[in-house]
C-alpha cells in the first residue's frame, strides 16, 4: 500500500449555511439513496417472511435491521449538521 502524499491530503471542508440557493451535492443525494436501497432491501425480506407466516420472525428482524439503518443515517446527519453549525460561530 502506498502512503498518499501530504500536499494531497486536505481537511473536510463544510458549505456555508446561509449559502444562497444551497442544494445537496451529488455524493449526499448518492449516500442518502443506499440508506433508502438499504431499508428497501430490508423490506423485501419483511414481505418474504410475512408471505410465508413467520411474521414475528420476520418483523423482529425487520426493526432490527431498521434500527441499525437508520442509527448511522441519523450519527451521520449529525455529524454533517454539526459540521455547517460550526462554521457559523464567530472567531
């Protein structure tokens, strides 16, 4: 593995709040999509379980799965909310 130079490391920078016509970038509309593909995927097997009669089988392990989506979708809204509100701080 080779080491990634210094000079091509730079910090996380965030976009301004107040930022006139702010949109999501491409990347957080792509990240959002594969925690929606994630809880779709989890949906699929509820309706395999509840399909073939094994509801509480299937529903305890549904909101489990769900849990844990929506747990790092959450840390991660966080942490990107965190990130805007910072740079609003005066120095």
């Amino acid at each position: 593995m080779t080491a990634i130079p210094r000079d091509r490391l730079r910090p996380m920078r965030a976009r301004r709040a107040d930022e006139p016509h702010r949109v999501a970038t491409p990347l957080e509309l792509f990240f959002d999509l594969c925690f929606v593909v994630a809880v779709a995927q989890a949906a699929a097997l509820l309706h395999h379980s509840v399909t073939g009669h094994h509801v509480a089988d299937g529903l305890r392990g549904y909101l489990t799965v769900f849990f844990a989506i929506w747990w790092a979708w959450m840390n991660f809204t966080w942490f990107a909310s965190a990130a805007y509100v910072h740079l609003d701080r005066p120095r």
